[in-house]
C-alpha cells in the first residue's frame, strides 16, 4: 500500500520504518527541513535501537523516502498518517494546532478517497475536528464529491523497544466510524496491518472516541501504578520494610503483576506526564475531577526531589564542598530523551546547592547540554560546575567524588566493581534511584547505600 506518514518525530520515523519493513511504500513528510536533509542524508535525528538500521535498509529498497513537498505527500498515501506533535498547552490539555494544520493540508490537496489516520495521542474528539478542518478545506474547493474517513490509531509505543513494540504489537487498536466510508477505511487498515496478525488476532476494533480515549487510559493506570508504588517505597523507609521484597509480594498476584511495580525517582518523558495533564484537563473540561490523576502527578512531582533530600540529609544544604558522580540523564535507558527527566530536577537542586557533578550516560549527554541551558537560563554560571562523559567506563566519573547518585538504570550500571568503586571515591556512598543493588551486598562490601524504599537493614 502506498502510505505518507505526516511528521518525521519518535512516532512518525518508527512507524514509517515499520511500515516500510513490511513491503509497503511509505512516504515520510516534515517541514523541518534540517530533519529530512539529515534523513536524506542517511543520518537519524532521534536515538532509538535497531531504528537507524530499519531506515538504511528500506531507504535503500526504495520503499522509504522523504519529503517537505505538502502536496507530494498528500497525493502519494491512500493512507494518511498524522504522527505530529501534541505538547502540552499553558493549561495542561494537549495542543491539537500541528494535527489540524496537517489536516487542513490533506483538505487542500486531496484528489481520492482518503483514510486519515490519528497517530498522534490527542483527546476525545479530536477525530470530529480533524474531520471538520478537512471537510471546511474541500467546501473551499468547491470538491464536496471527494471521500474521506478518519480513523484513530493511537500508538503503544515504549522508548528504547519502539521497533520492536511495533513489529509485535500486543494489540492494534483502531476506532472507525461505522458508515459506508469509515467501513472502508476499516477495511484499509485491516489490509494494512494484515502482517500483524497473521500468529492471532491482535485487532480491536472500537468507536473512534473510545480508541482515543484508550492511549490515556493505559497510560494512566501505568502512571498510577508508578506513584502507588513511589508513596509506598517513601512509606517503608520509615517504617523500615524493604519495598522490593514487598513488590515482589504483591507482583506474585495475577490479578495485580509485576509490571510497573519499581519505586524509583519518578516517572518522565513524553507520554506520561504530558498525557496525565491533558486526561485531567479533559475531565475538568467535562465537569469531572480525577482526584486519583491529580495526585498521581502531585506524587510523581515530589517523588523526582526524593533522592536530592536524602543527599542533602546526609551531606547538609550547603555543597560547595562537595563532588558527585551521578550516573544516568535520559529518563529510562536505551533513549536520549530527556523530556521530563527526573535527573534535571536532581542537578537542578545539587547544582544550586554549590555542589559539582561529573555526569554519566552513555547517549543523551549532548542532549542533557541543550535542555540544561533552558533550565539555568537564570543562573549559567552554574553550568559551570558541571561536567559530562559518555565513556564506555562509567566508573571512570567516581575519581575524586563523595558519593555516587543512580539516576537512570542503564545495563552498564548494573554489575559495578565495589573495590575499585571504593578506591576510586572519597567515601563509598550511593544513593540509589532505581534500586538497582541488594541492600545487604552493599553493606557487607562496606559500601554506605540508601535505595528508595530499601532501608530496612
């Protein structure tokens, strides 16, 4: 099938690879045009794994390309995708004007039957404003005999497994409308994922407001659980329970699982912390108060400063003296994404304390460099006291350090030489967001450890 996919981000790029890798004709459109030369180019503008080879290799079969050219792209897809941002306005709910200017565009320019498709996550009714923005566009042209249906085809994509997320899905979830256009759209997307399902049915098929009210839905109870497990970890620090023997307690419950159980510093990125806003907004929008919601992220807010005020007990409010090695800046591992990255909040606080930090990650440094220059565009010079590595050897930033701070649980963490660790800093102490070491390891190795949630020994 010949598909354009509206939007070269997270989404749209994974997507359109995807789609791709499968034998259909995928063309990509954005008007970044530093992003697509950069494409054309054979270069990737996002860091995700096994997308840059994806990319290459369909870029090379001819069966993925990539425009600025509006009306091409609009022509090419019988399949349209929008895969545009939707970032958070001043209120919190989300900003639809990139989905309705790329509809508006499918409005201006279509000649045929067209399926519109809503792969970026929006709110309920936005189907309704994509469908009338085009409707408007052709009523302009005079072309009311032109077809189209627009279908929500919301993504479950996680960062760092998106390819894979895609290539096997645990479900599709497309929201039609059932009338003679939307069931043919129905019928383009079933040809379209056809590939998807060939093991078992991985379709469900919905109402077009109940799938976009899907993407929120899941992801809130993911972040609910998160800040459920984040106020029970701070819980147990005080009454001395060790909240990883208490998860896997609970986990061991069918009706409850492990999933997304860890006590940590937070959740962030893209999807979560924008999505809780917006599904609030909506509710107040409607006369209804998610008071669950609300303090999900009340919880989550308080829960990235958990870890800076355990250092800051230790060491007292004043830092100048003092040196850190902090280890992780992407919010979660295998991305460089740093949207809401709980480890800004932690250098904001050692930073303005006076204390020096030798940051670790083995990919999201450079970006760390853009965002923090928005961060302290109050106070630069306090950019000053830190510094970034990406060496293969994280241990390397320890040297000379008074204790080390675990943001970010990536793989090369995980296993570290406790007699090196201990040589290399002034006093052997890690204050652990992401519970990656037992306790009582660390105490017998005469390491000083405080996890969240796990010091009951």
């Amino acid at each position: 099938m010949n598909v354009t996919i509206i939007g070269t981000g997270y989404v749209g790029l994974v997507t359109g690879a995807c789609l791709a890798d499968i034998g259909n004709n995928v063309l990509c459109m954005d008007l970044d045009t530093r992003k697509i030369d950069t494409l054309n180019a054979g270069g990737i503008p996002i860091y995700e794994p096994g997308l840059g080879e994806l990319v290459e290799s369909n870029a090379a079969a001819k069966r993925l390309s990539f425009t600025t050219d509006i009306e091409a792209s609009v022509a090419h897809g019988e399949v349209q995708f929008i895969a545009v941002g939707t970032p958070p306005d001043e209120d919190g709910s989300a900003d639809l004007q990139y989905v309705l200017a790329a509809a508006r565009n499918i409005g201006k320019y279509m000649n045929g039957f067209k399926v519109v498709v809503d792969k970026s996550t929006v709110p309920v009714g936005t189907a309704d404003k994509v469908a009338a923005v085009i409707q408007e566009e052709l009523d302009k042209r005079g072309r009311t005999d032109l077809r189209f249906s627009v279908v929500s085809n919301p993504e479950f994509l996680k960062e760092g497994a998106a390819v894979e997320d895609f290539m096997r899905p645990d479900r599709i979830v497309i929201g039609y409308s059932d009338d003679e256009d939307g069931r043919e759209a129905l019928a383009a997307m079933r040809k379209l994922y056809a590939p998807f399902n060939r093991n078992h049915e991985r379709t469900r098929v919905m109402d077009v407001r109940s799938a976009e009210f899907t993407k929120y839905a899941a992801n809130a109870m993911l972040a609910t659980r998160i800040s459920f497990m984040n106020e029970l970890a701070n819980l147990a620090d005080r009454v001395g329970a060790d909240i990883e023997a208490v998860r896997q307690g609970i986990g061991s419950d069918p009706r409850i699982g492990y999933s997304f159980l860890y006590a940590g510093t937070g959740y962030g990125g893209s999807c979560f912390p924008k999505d809780i806003q917006a599904l609030t907004r909506i509710a107040r929008d409607n006369g209804q108060t998610l008071r669950v919601l609300e303090s999900v992220e009340e919880v989550n807010d308080e829960q990235k400063r958990v870890l800076t005020q355990k250092v800051l007990d230790r060491f007292g409010p004043d830092l100048s003296d003092r040196s850190f090695a902090l280890w992780g800046l992407a919010f979660k591992p295998n991305t460089d994404d740093m949207r809401e990255a709980p480890s800004r909040v932690v250098l904001d606080a050692l930073l303005r304390a006076g204390a020096r930090v030798v940051a670790h990650d083995p990919i999201a440094v450079d970006e760390t460099r853009r965002v923090l220059q928005l961060d302290f565009a109050d106070a630069p010079a306090l950019l000053e006291r830190v510094s970034f590595s990406s060496a293969k050897d994280p241990m390397e930033v320890l040297a000379g350090t008074d204790a080390l701070i675990i943001v970010t649980e990536w793989k090369a963490y995980r296993s570290p030489n406790l007699e090196r660790l201990k040589a290399l800093m002034k006093s052997p102490v890690i204050f652990d967001g992401r519970n990656l070491y037992e306790p009582g390891v660390m105490k017998e190795a005469g390491v000083v450890y405080q996890g969240i949630g796990r010091n009951s020994l």
